[in-house]
C-alpha cells in the first residue's frame, strides 16, 4: 500500500513539472528594438539645420562724409556735389565717382586707384597710348603736362580716341582721357577722368580743381 501511495505522488509531481508556467524560469522582457530605419523609442529624429545662404559679396562704395570734399589714401580735395560714389569695379581702386553726361551723353567715370609703386611715368603712358587709339588704329599721341601741388609732383595725360582698357570687351569710340600720375607721401596714386569727349570736356575744370587741391588729410 505504501508503495502505491509513493508511486501516485510521483506521477503527480511529474505532471505539475510538464506545466511551462509552473517549472520554467519566467524569461524578462528587454526593451523593444527599434526597427531599422525608425527612431528608438523616447528619442528625438534628429533634423538637419536648413543651411544658411552666403551673403552676397558686393564691392563697397565709398561714401563721403561731405559730398563736397573727397578723402583717399591720405588725401583730401574738394570735388562737384554732382560727383556721385559708385560701387568698385576691382581691387585696384580705391574711390569711384560717376559723372554726369551732358545733353544725353552717357556718364564718364572718375576712378582713383593704386598699384604698388605703379611702374615708371613713361611706361604708363606708353600702355595708355596703346589703349587710347586713333581712327586708323595707331596709337594715340599724348599731351603731357607736369605741376607740383603741396610739394607732390603730378604728371598729366591727355588722350582722346577710341578708348579700350582693361577687361574691357569692345572699344568705345570719341573717348577724353584725362590720367594724373600724383607722387603723394603715401606712394603713387592714379586718378582717371574718362568719357565721352563733350561730358569730360564739360568737367576739365572741376577735374583740374580736384588735382589742385590735393593735400594731406588731416
């Protein structure tokens, strides 16, 4: 009787063991996997910053303070109030006035620049010849002319033609040529009046007046 009474208990316990949630270990679970190519639960998508647009790069004008004084490079003189700044077309330049055309005429421009020591006078005026040219293509012949102000020695040239600088694409005909070459303190300076003959013929004047009244600035 003992034996059988054994034998029923271990089919018992047998049978309570073959139940999953009674004998296995309970497995805990880990935290949910993200799913390939979503974010993991409780974090932020991260957005890229829109880029912000380069400022456009632009070349400055020189304002003056007084539209009846200009100031450069250490100089000072007195110019027309009509004299407007315009924006630099390159590196060289350091001041850019428009002019004003006459009686429909476009307008001329007055530009000073520097470049360095600026190469010997006659030098200088040899390539300017070569850019200011006659109808049958020769070189122009220049009118040179030498004053000194506020002990600076400035040499004039003058040349009228078919006027074709630097970058320029195409000549332009019936063009005045007006290039002083300033020994200022601060080294050589270029100022360049050039336009139609009629408009910088109308400003030979203030343009004379401007060279004329260079002096330091204070």
């Amino acid at each position: 009787m003992t034996q059988v009474l054994k034998s029923i208990r271990l089919v018992l316990t047998l049978s309570v063991c073959m139940i999953p949630a009674g004998c296995s270990k309970s497995v805990e679970e880990g935290p949910p996997q993200p799913v390939a190519g979503m974010p993991a639960s409780g974090s932020t998508p991260s957005a890229s910053a829109p880029a912000t647009p380069a400022a456009p790069v632009t070349a400055p004008v020189v304002a003056d303070v007084d539209p009846l004084t200009s100031i450069f490079l250490g100089l000072t003189t007195t110019k027309p109030e009509n004299w407007t700044p315009a924006i630099l077309e390159n590196a060289m330049q350091r001041v850019r006035y428009i002019v004003p055309g006459v009686e429909g005429e476009e307008p001329a421009s007055l530009v000073i620049f520097s470049i360095g020591a600026g190469g010997e006078v006659q030098a200088n005026i040899d390539r300017w010849a070569g850019q200011v040219t006659n109808p049958d293509g020769s070189p122009g012949e220049p009118k040179v002319e030498e004053f000194t102000v506020s002990d600076m020695t400035i040499t004039l040239v003058e040349l009228l033609g078919s006027y074709q600088g630097m970058g320029m694409a195409e000549a332009k005909s019936n063009q005045l040529f007006l290039s002083a070459i300033v020994d200022a303190p601060s080294g050589r300076i270029f100022i360049r009046l050039v336009g139609q003959e009629q408009t910088v013929e109308a400003n030979r004047e203030s343009y004379m007046a401007f060279l004329k009244g260079l002096k330091p600035a204070s």
